[in-house]
C-alpha cells in the first residue's frame, strides 16, 4: 500500500466512530449522542475554554488529544463513567484497539499520533491533564442541558458525579469543577 492508501485506509476506519453510541443524550435530550460527536464538541471546548487552562497548557495538541482520545471506541466500545465495568479490562481492550488502529498508519504518523493519544490517557503534562478535565467536565454539561437524561438512567447522585468526575476536573481546570459543582448541586436541589 502507498503512504496515501493507508492514510485513507485509517481515515476510513476512523469513520467507525460516529456509530459508537454514548450515555451522554445531545443537549436536546433528542437522541445519544455518538463518540464522533462527543470528540469534536470537546475541541471546541477546548478552543473557547483556552482560558480556563493552566500557563503551561498547549491548545494546539490538547485539540489534537481530544479528536483522537476516542478512536479505541471503535474496537472497545464506549464506557459511561457511571457504567459499573472492570477498568483494568478496559483499558486492556483499549490498549489492543490503538494497537491496532494506529498501525493502518504510516510510521511516522502512526508513532506521533500513538504518542498523542498515549499522552492523554498516562495524563502527566500540564496539556494531557486539561484535555482530560474537558473529557470530564463536557458530559455534565450535557446532562444539565438535556435535563439530566443520563444521569437518570444511571441513577447517578451528585456524589456519584463528584466522585467520577470531579478529581480530573479539579487536577487540570479546577475553574471548571467550581462552575460545574455549583450547578450540579443545583439542579439536583431542584430534581
């Protein structure tokens, strides 16, 4: 195969995503939303929060985590983070799914792209640590506007919420967690 063959080749399977469903309903509350969905509305997170991130933050490969962190979904499937599942069985098939995924590529794009999406899952730079608090932070947001669809569904409780979601928000955006906490409270005070 030629370099263009497997970058399409990739490009192609990449396509998979937009039918892997999540928990997280569109804000609308219409119907799931799919992990496609769910990785593009976080880079746009990322680009109108910017100012939310910390000195130390690159915008620039946070976007590039957050349109990648996802892909393994195609192979593993999506999680809800209220879902109770085996973590270290997931992050097994997931591991087995960039394998896989990332090897259509080039050499070359497959190693800085495996680097990228390796960055945001170990979470250790200042710019893995906030596309991970956007990751957290964005299905809140969802469930406030949509009426707490998922949050329903799964019987989740506000220190469900804060337990789950919480500790990586506050690690890479605690602005966001003090947002967040503020309105979460509310609606269940409402609920």
């Amino acid at each position: 195969m030629t370099r263009l063959d497997q970058q399409i080749a990739f490009l192609n399977e990449a396509d998979r995503l937009k039918s892997v469903l999540r928990a997280t309903t569109l804000g609308d509350a219409s119907r799931a939303e799919n992990s496609a969905e769910h990785s593009w509305h976080l880079t746009l997170y990322a680009l109108v929060l910017a100012d939310q991130a910390g000195p130390d933050v690159d915008i620039n490969r946070v976007v590039k985590m957050l349109i990648l962190h996802d892909l393994v979904e195609i192979d593993a499937g999506d999680n809800p983070v209220f879902a109770d599942v085996d973590t270290v069985a997931v992050a097994a098939q997931e591991q087995q799914a960039a394998d896989r995924l990332f090897s259509l590529l080039p050499d070359d794009l497959r190693d800085g792209l495996r680097a990228i999406w390796d960055e945001f899952e170990q979470a250790e730079s200042p710019s893995a640590q906030f596309a991970k608090a956007l990751d957290r932070f964005q299905p809140p947001m969802q469930n406030l506007a949509s009426g707490g669809t998922s949050w329903t569904k799964y019987n989740a409780t506000p220190e469900m919420i804060e337990a789950r979601v919480a500790p990586a928000i506050k690690r890479g955006a605690p602005g966001l967690w003090a947002y967040a906490r503020e309105r979460i409270a509310a609606f269940f005070a409402t609920a």
